[in-house]
C-alpha cells in the first residue's frame, strides 16, 4: 500500500486541452454513503490529529462521525486505476506530465497505466535520458499484465537533478525487438515532489 500525505486538499488534475472527462471521468469517483454505524455512545469522543510529524487529541461530547445533514465539498473518495484512460499517441512519447491524476501543494501523483505503444517506428518511444531538475520522483509498481514485466512493490526513488531513464544500450535492444501494436503492459503509481525527500531505512530496504 502506498500512502501520500497531504497538507491540504488534493484534486483531480484537470488537462484542459483534452476534456474534464480524459483521461478521468469524474462519474466513476466513488464517495461513501451517508449513514448511522450504530456506534455505541459515548461520554467523549476523541480525534487525533497530525501537526508536523506530531500528534495531539481534540474532544468531542457529540459523535464527530454523525454527519447526516453536513454541508460541504470536502470528502474522502476513491478512484480504481482501471477506471482511467490513457492519453495516447502513434508518433510521440507521452510526456509524465500527461499522466498526472492528482495535484496538491507541493507534489502531483502520477498513474500510469496499460495502453498500446507509440506505433511509428521511427518515433520514441521510451522515455529519453534526462534529468528532473524541478522534483523528486518517486515510482511504485503496481501491476503487470506480463508475467516477465515488472515485479509488483517494486519501488524506487529518483532525487532531482539525477540522470535516469533508457540508456542507449537499451534503447538499442528495444528497438530491435519492437513492433507496431506493441502494448505497456504495467501499472504504476508515482509521486513527484517539489521539495527533496529523505528516504528512511524501511524505504531503503525495501528499493533495496
């Protein structure tokens, strides 16, 4: 599982040039349903909080999740990754600032999906070598529909300003191999950050 953080409300990107229903219509956002759980009452009821890294507690005499009546736009929902449609294209590589889902201060999530592959053969289609000297890039994978594809939980971190992406010597096996009606076959999940993160030793150990 991959948990973000957020210090204020995250939305959907909206890629303006394409539609308020590409690659996401919001239709298939699921929202929870308003209803009594039958929680047994209380004298108090406590709500934790989280303050830069530290946690206080606030009280309540009345049920705080007793929401019937509530007015507002701010609700928790969810998205399956299935449900998105890949941007895609015969004659260019698809940049990652095309697959941005969501957008807070400070970070975009980025869903990539399974989609077929550029079909020109004498246009990219990997990613070229670069570096991101804006944000940190953070990629989980999620899924494969290729058994020999990627490996599920595979995670890695790529701090700003560092080279990554296809060398020449796999760009050159690639393209040997490449055919028109070729398909990505992985599903990815990643965060781009714009101030540097610290890896701690659980993530070290498991990007190994």
């Amino acid at each position: 599982m991959l948990v973000v953080e957020s210090p204020q409300p995250i939305r959907l990107c909206e890629h303006e040039q394409v539609g308020r229903h590409t690659p996401i219509d919001p239709t298939m956002l699921e929202v929870p349903d308003i209803a009594d759980y039958g929680w047994p009452k209380q004298d108090e009821y406590e709500v934790r909080l989280k303050h830069a890294g530290g946690h206080s507690s606030i009280f309540y005499r009345n049920d705080p999740m007793k929401v019937v009546g509530r007015k507002g736009d701010l609700f928790p929902f969810k998205l399956n990754v299935r449900n998105i449609l890949p941007i895609m294209s015969d004659r260019i590589h698809v940049p990652p600032s095309s697959w941005v889902t969501f957008v807070a201060p400070g970070f975009v999530v980025l869903s990539i999906v399974p989609q077929i592959a550029v079909a020109d053969l004498e246009a990219e289609e990997l990613p070229s070598y670069h570096r991101n000297i804006d944000m940190d890039e953070v990629m989980l994978s999620h899924a494969d529909e290729d058994p020999s594809g990627r490996r599920p939980g595979n995670f890695r971190h790529t701090p700003q300003g560092i080279l990554h992406g296809a060398n020449e010597a796999y760009r050159a096996e690639f393209q040997a191999r490449r055919k028109p009606g070729m398909r990505r076959t992985s599903t990815m999940v990643g965060v781009d950050t714009y101030r540097p993160l610290r890896p701690a030793p659980e993530f070290l150990r498991i990007a190994g």
